[in-house]
C-alpha cells in the first residue's frame, strides 16, 4: 500500500475550524463521492458518506474540524483580540502565522509582560497590517475564524504538519473508503463537526444513524520524546488500539476482536491507555441505549501545534486494520 501524500496535504492545507467546516466537508465530498452509495449533509454539517450492506450498522467517524482562533475586538489601530476554539495553547500560539477564510494572513503578538510563564490568550492580539480599525474591518469580521498557517513536510518515514489533528484520521477513512473491497456491513463513514469544541457533530450524528458499532479515527498522543510523560505509544510501531481516555473505556469485545483481527494479519499495533482527552468515541458510545465504540488512533506527537509529526507506516497500518475490521462479521 502507498502512502498518498497528496491526498493528506490537500486534507491539511484545507480550512475548516469547528464551526465553519464548509471548506474542508466539499474537499472530502470530491474525494470520496464516487467511491459510496449515498451522501448526506445532516443539519449540523456532519458529512455522512454510505456504503450499503446487509451486515450490522457499523459507524466510522473522523472529525474533520480544526482548533482555530476567532475575533472579538478589533481596536481603533486594527489590532484583532481573540478567544480560543478548541485546545490553544498561548506558548505556542505566540509568534505563529494565522490565516483567515479570506485569504488574510495576521501574525500574533503579545503585550510586554514581566513573567512569560503567566501568559494567557487575552494578553495577546493579531496583527493583519491594518492601520486603523476601519482599515482591518475591510478583510476582517468580530466572529471570523483564523487557524495556523502552517506547512506539509515529510521525509521517507513521516509526516509533519499542522492539523494533522483530525485530517490524518480523515485520511484514513477516506482511504478505506476507496480500498474496502468486502462491504459486508452497512458502513456509514462520518466526517464530524465541532469534535474540537465537545464531540457535537458525533453525538447528534450518532443519534441519527443508531449504528450498532461505533469506530472512531483520531490522533493520540506519544510517550517516545526526551522526558515525556510515561505512555506506552510510540511512532513506528504500529496502529493504536484504544483502552481509555477521559471520555470512554472501549468495548472489551470489540477491542478483542480489533486485537485479534490486527494479530490475524500480522498488523502491527499498540495498547493505548490515554490518561487525557477524547475523540469522538466518547459520544458515540452513550447514544440512546450504549453503543459499543472502540478507537483507532494514530500516534502523533506535538498535537495541537504547527508540527504534529505522524509516522507514515502506523498511518498504513491504521488503514489495513480498519479495512479488515469492516469487513468482519460482528455478533455483538
């Protein structure tokens, strides 16, 4: 299987933050329109993409949403102040390029401040160019979203980029969308809405559809960079099977049966017992009467940052194990 770099560039370099996802939803629908027998955009702009079966109901979401910045104040000088949407992290925020919608590039600043480890958001404000505040209202609104601007790279092992959080789990559906070959489920591949702002696009998704089993894709983090935080996932070994995080404790069965399917085909692939954070798993799971939802996570460090680095043959193997796990007749 080759890793299709361009597809997962063109997945990163497409905006589209939590609530504004319009971009990114019609980049997916071009990708995968002709691989599926249904589209649907349901009311909260969860794209809903359907490959009919006879089998179980089977869910697979990936968020396609960002973290992003969005405006409140724009002061008489043009200088924009901003709020958070989603995980920001002022440290790395300082300094970084953003984009908006439009095209308009800002690069954020700070007010002097005597102790930097006392750094917060509202310390801090976009700069466009803008002489006045007239000037910057010409390119810019209060509630427009700006994101990072960042850059695709790779080398021969990984990938490095902004956004990667969720695009690579985007990626991964996407792939397994044009490769599945056995369909004996009733797939319903679901690229969600607001996942950054509390799992939204999946619980209403999810409620609509009533799936039997639920799958989500998403990054986690990594435990292999100097001094970091004991945690058994590392890039290059494999495809992560969730155990935990802070918004679900995964089917025993259905993580037996991903564990088993990865054995069976000689899928490499690693434990993942996250002690933070969530994916879209998390709502998925309590819809109606209980979902029984497992995870595929991607092993990416640097996650909400202008760098995440993912390691191309666990991206692989996310896909391969997916597939398989597709295909596979469930008597949950």
């Amino acid at each position: 299987m080759n890793f299709n770099s361009q597809l997962l560039k063109e997945l990163v370099d497409t905006y589209g933050p939590s609530g504004n996802e319009k971009p990114i939803r019609d980049y997916i629908i071009s990708q995968v329109q002709d691989y599926v027998d249904e589209i649907e955009i349901d009311d909260l702009g969860n794209l809903i993409a359907r490959i009919k079966g006879n089998g179980k109901r089977i869910m697979v979401a990936a968020h396609m949403d960002q973290i992003g910045l969005m405006v409140t104040h724009i002061d008489d000088k043009g200088f924009l102040r901003f709020t958070n949407i989603g995980g920001i992290s002022p440290y790395i925020t300082m300094s970084q390029q953003v984009i908006f919608e439009n095209g308009t590039i800002g690069v954020i600043s700070l007010e002097p401040i005597e102790d930097i480890s006392k750094l917060k958001l509202s310390d801090m404000y976009i700069d466009i160019g803008a002489n006045s505040k007239e000037e910057a209202e010409k390119k810019v609104s209060i509630g427009d979203i700006c994101v990072y601007r960042s850059q695709f790279g790779e080398n021969n092992d990984v990938v490095f980029s902004g956004s990667l959080d969720d695009r690579v789990g985007c990626f991964v559906a996407i792939e397994a969308i044009k490769q599945i070959k056995n369909p004996n489920n009733d797939l319903y591949f679901i690229f969600t809405v607001q996942e950054e702002v509390g799992l939204r696009g999946a619980k209403t998704s999810a409620y609509k559809i009533d799936p039997h089993i639920g799958i989500a894709i998403d990054v986690t983090g990594s435990g292999d960079t100097p001094k970091a935080r004991t945690f058994a996932i590392g890039l290059n070994k494999g495809t992560a099977i969730k155990v935990k995080d802070n918004s679900i404790i995964t089917h025993p069965k259905l993580r037996q049966i991903m564990i088993d399917i990865a054995k069976e085909n000689n899928i490499p692939y690693q434990l993942e017992v996250l002690e933070y954070g969530g994916t879209d798993s998390g709502a998925i799971h309590l819809t109606k009467e209980g979902v029984p939802t497992g995870a595929i996570s991607i092993p990416t460090r640097y996650i909400h940052s202008t760098i995440e680095m993912a390691a191309k043959s666990d991206v692989l193997n996310s896909i391969k194990l997916l597939i398989k796990l597709l295909e596979y007749e469930f008597d949950i």
